[in-house]
C-alpha cells in the first residue's frame, strides 16, 4: 500500500478543488479531512501508474475503487472516496480542463443492512412491569407517582402498538382538525399519522387502556393549562425526543435490562414478537404503516434467528461443536 502523501504534496488541482470546499462551499472540518484523505489515495494511486490526475480514466478509477476494497475498506468508506473523487472532477470539468468525469456512474459496494434489534419476550415484559419506587415527600410523591404512570403509559403504546416516536409524541388529548393523532379510548385505538403523512388505526390492548386511564390520573400533576399534548414533560409541555430517550434508557437499566434500550427498540419487539406468535406477515405490515412489504420482511429474519436459537438449545441433532 502506498503512504498517503502529504496534503501539501497533492497537486495544484487537487489543492484547488479543496480550497473551493473549504471556502465556497463551507465544507463541514471533519468532511474536509475525509475528502482530503481521499484525495491523498487518489493522487498517490495516479503517481503510481504514473498518469496525471487530468489522464485519469474509468478504468483506472475501477481499479484503484477495488484496491480500496481488497485493503479492507467498507462500503461506507469507499463511497466517501468516491464521492470525493467524483466530486473533483466534476469541478475540474466547470473549469473546462477535463471532458468527462471518470468517476460519474461508479457507485460503491452496498453495505449490509444491520438486522433490527428486538427485545426478548421476557425483557419487553420486564420494561413494562417495572415500578419504580415511590418518592416519600408530599410533592415529590405525586411528581414521581406522575412521571412513572407517563412512563408506563408510553412503553405499553410503543411496545404494545408498535408506534414509532414522531407518532407517540404527536399524539394530542382529542381528535381535532390539527391534530397529528390521538387515542379513542371507547374504541381502543389509537390515530396516528405516519410516513408519509399517511394515518392509520392501530388497535390497543388492555393494558396500554389501563396505563392509558392511569396517566390521565395522573396527568393533571405536571401539564400546563393550555398544553394539548397527551405526554408531557417535567414542565408542562410536550416530551420531546431527547427527553423519551433519557427517560426510556433510565426505566431499562433500573428494570434490569442487560441492552441499551431505545424507542424505535420497542417497535422493532412488536413487530417481532407479533410475528413469531402469528406468522401473519401482511398484519404486521399494516399495523406498522409499511408502505411496502419488503420492509417488513426484515422481521422474518428476527423471527428465524429466534427459531434457529430454539433448535440450538433444544434439538440433539443441533450439536455441531
């Protein structure tokens, strides 16, 4: 492999377009160090054929973009070399010193897409069913009583219903014109609008109606007067993503739960744990607001690696080792 030169060493053109991101176009500082690096490649892969960074063809660029991959570049990496690359002669092409760009149509390997994390069956029960302990002032008594009931509530809609974030925090006390959702408590439903600004109903159990009908007991202790929100904050207005994030990650440690717990987390345990106890897949995409069934299949490969983990631990034949 060859030693990255340095910056100071690359050519004139190289410096130039550099120069342009940095001060035309405000290029963020760790950015521009990543399209540094990778001009660095480039200008040394250049050297080393020798050609001129202005003889560069496609079928250099091909190669040099394979090179990266066989020194253990990932598909992220590379795409930001390319981009850098790209992005190079494309402004050596404003400037009329190049006729075409080497690198336009050449696009990174696809990284692979990370499986969705889920709970086990006992860990999500484990969130829910956790009580925290009373505060033993007068006051503080009821602010605690309040927020562990606003808690609860929330993990029962996001694990029970399968909402996504934005959707549980739209929700506001009643249905109106402005509304981005709400809970029709005689119904057992809750109104959400998803992706795409696209509604949908999604059915609720009986213990998110119970944690539902405990939270607006409760619920009195800390909104202010004039907040629509159905989950407010400590003060009063609507939660806000941050603070769910605090509030959920507190609520798993203190329950035990040996993983980083997010809310996207609890959505990801509905889908799975819906699936592996019905096997209907099409239900699954409707009450997650899939616009395509493909991007619910993911949770077929979570409800096979429940199944593959079953038959490692039960089945004689499943001894390899």
């Amino acid at each position: 492999m060859q030693a990255p030169i340095e910056p100071a060493e690359l050519p004139a053109d190289a410096l130039a377009f550099l120069a342009h991101q940095r001060v035309q176009r405000r290029l963020a500082a760790r950015t521009l160090a990543l399209y540094t690096q990778a001009l660095e490649r480039l200008a040394a892969s250049a050297a080393a054929e020798p050609v001129g960074l202005r003889e560069v063809r496609v079928h250099h660029v091909r190669h040099w973009a394979a090179r990266l991959h066989a020194q253990g570049l990932g598909p992220r990496s590379i795409a930001i070399h390319l981009a850098a690359w790209r992005g190079l002669y494309r402004w050596l092409g404003r400037q009329g010193v190049v006729a075409a760009n080497p690198v336009e149509g050449l696009r990174a390997p696809k990284a692979a897409k990370p499986l969705p994390k889920a709970l086990s069956v006992e860990q999500a029960m484990g969130l829910a069913e956790h009580r925290a302990p009373a505060d033993d002032g007068g006051r503080g008594r009821h602010h605690a009583a309040a927020l562990e009931a606003r808690d609860l509530c929330i993990v029962e809609l996001l694990y029970g219903a399968g909402l996504r974030t934005a959707e549980l925090l739209g929700l506001d006390m009643a249905a109106s014109p402005e509304a981005r959702g709400w809970i029709d408590r005689p119904g057992a439903e809750a109104h959400v609008l998803g992706k795409g600004s696209k509604r949908r109903s999604v059915p609720l159990g009986a213990p998110a109606l119970a944690a539902l009908a405990n939270w607006m007991a409760h619920r009195a202790a800390l909104v202010r007067d004039d907040e629509q929100a159905l989950f407010v904050s400590q003060r009063g207005t609507r939660l806000t993503d941050t603070q769910l994030r605090v509030r959920l990650k507190q609520r798993a440690i203190a329950a035990g739960v040996p993983t980083h717990v997010h809310p996207h987390m609890l959505r990801h345990s509905f889908a799975s744990h819906l699936l592996q106890s019905s096997g209907d897949l099409r239900a699954v995409q409707e009450l997650l607001g899939h616009a395509n069934i493909t991007t619910t299949q993911i949770y077929t490969k979570l409800d096979f690696q429940h199944l593959a983990k079953a038959y490692d631990a039960a089945h004689p034949r499943a001894k390899r080792r």
